[in-house]
C-alpha cells in the first residue's frame, strides 16, 4: 500500500508518522507514505490555496486548481490499477474496521486533508470516489483523520504485525471489544488478577477471554452486539456472563 497525502501542513504529516508501528513498516518498505502540498501547485505569485465562500459566511474554503494538480501529481508518479481518493470531512461515511480492511488490499490510497471551513464542493465531487469521518466531532483539519486511516491500514498489511499479535486479534475485528489483560504482579492492592490466567489450562483462558469480549460489548456496546449473529457456545458465555454480574 502507497499513501499519498495532501496537506497543507506536509511535515506534520511526516513527522507524525515517525513513531511506533506505522514509522517500522514505513522503514522497513512494508508500506509507503508520500506528502503533496497544493501550496507547491499554485499559480499566482501569492501562492493562495484558499477563498472566500460564495454565498457569504466565515471562514474560507479551499480552492479547485490546486487540490486538482497536487492530486495529479500524486497520481502521476505510480500508475496503480487499485487506487482510491478519499476526503476526509465530518459529512463523510464513518469509518470502521470493516471498511478499513475492505480498502487494506488497494494498491495506493490518496487521502485528501483539508482544512478552513471546507473545501470547494467541485473538488469533492468529481475527484473524490469516497469522503469518510472519524466521528461526530469538528477537527481543524484532514491531517489528524489521514493519520488514523494510514495508522489503522498499516498494522493490516501483512507483515507489519508479528504473528504473535495479529491484527486478527484487535478488537473489533471480530465484531466485538477486546477482553481485559493483566500483567505482572499477581496481587495489588487494587485487586488481582483472575485465577483462571494463572492456571495455564489454555482451553480455559480462550473460554474465558472470548467471555468477557462477549460481556464487555454487552454493557458496553449493545449497538455492536445487534450487528452480529452469535453461535451457540457464544450465547452460552453471554449468559454465563449475565448471571455473573447480576450476582456480583
Ligand atoms: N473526520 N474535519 C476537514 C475541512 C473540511 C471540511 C469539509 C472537507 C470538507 C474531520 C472529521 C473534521 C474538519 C477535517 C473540517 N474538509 N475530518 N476539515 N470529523 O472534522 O475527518
């Protein structure tokens, strides 16, 4: 997979993009990250990226031409096959880990971060195949949800995780929350930890683990517990569940 940002504020793109996982897989060619300024592809001498609305209103809203050339330029230097632009805006589809491993096979992803009050609506629509949100809540900028989109791509690419800790093991990549995890010590004054992880019976920690996953989602996330069909054994443990926290 080839990132492509646009940003107004390529460095802080990059840097960000040092750390942790998504910095490894970047040294390591596992995944490529460049950035593209639409500064770098204006045409007048004062090198205006923004304008202010039709219509009236505060603030500005980012103008066609430069968006347009940074985005060919972006497209200009790989011709991949599988290639996706998507906006990022709070009007756009909420992303979730269902549609992040949909798009983790594409060949290049060109993510567009804006910033102002937006960006001309010309652009969005005949440039952009798709506009995704991080949430219901206003950010000052695209750059922050580009992160999160290459940050969670990334560890599903293969060989950016270890096989130890699989993507296939995060939470909601099942459908469900994660089950909560100790480390030593076994005693502290806050509490203990759970017997049945100290026993070694490992049938018994997988029952366990997928229990509280259940539980947890279930107080927690009723929304996603809608969204799935659980088996037999699962609606087993759920109940289990149920009956130990009416008990306690
Ligand atoms: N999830 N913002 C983008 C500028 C903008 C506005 C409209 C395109 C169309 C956001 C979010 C987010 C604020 C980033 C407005 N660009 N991005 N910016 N929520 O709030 O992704």
């Amino acid at each position: 997979m080839h990132f492509d940002v646009i940003t107004l504020f390529p460095d802080m793109v990059l840097q960000a993009a040092k750390y942790g996982v998504t910095g490894k897989a970047i040294s390591r060619g596992l995944v490529g990250l460049s950035v593209w300024n639409p500064r770098d592809y204006t045409l007048d001498k004062h090198r205006t990226v923004d304008d202010r609305p039709y219509g009236g209103g505060p603030g500005m809203v980012m103008k066609y031409q430069p968006l347009f050339d940074a985005v060919s330029a972006a497209q200009q230097t790989r011709h991949e096959p599988r290639c996706k632009i998507v906006c990022l805006s709070p009007q756009g589809t909420l992303i979730n880990q269902a549609l992040l491993t949909d798009v983790s096979d594409y060949e290049q992803l060109i993510l567009v971060a804006g910033r102002y009050e937006g960006i001309d609506e010309r652009f969005i629509a005949s440039v952009c195949d798709e506009e995704w949100s991080l949430g219901d809540y206003v950010i000052s900028g695209g750059e922050l949800g580009a992160l999160v989109v290459i940050d969670a791509i990334t560890r599903l690419q293969a060989g950016v995780l270890g096989d130890e800790d699989s993507a296939k093991q995060d939470s909601h990549s099942d459908g469900l929350l994660d089950y909560p995890h100790f480390t030593r010590p076994e005693q502290l004054s806050v509490g203990k930890v759970p017997a049945v992880l100290l026993q070694g019976d490992h049938a018994q920690i997988k029952r366990w683990r997928l229990k509280q996953s259940l539980g947890r989602t279930w107080l927690r996330r009723p929304d996603m517990l809608e969204k799935k069909t659980l088996n037999t054994e699962q609606e087993k443990l759920l109940k289990e569940f149920k009956i130990e926290v009416d008990v306690k």
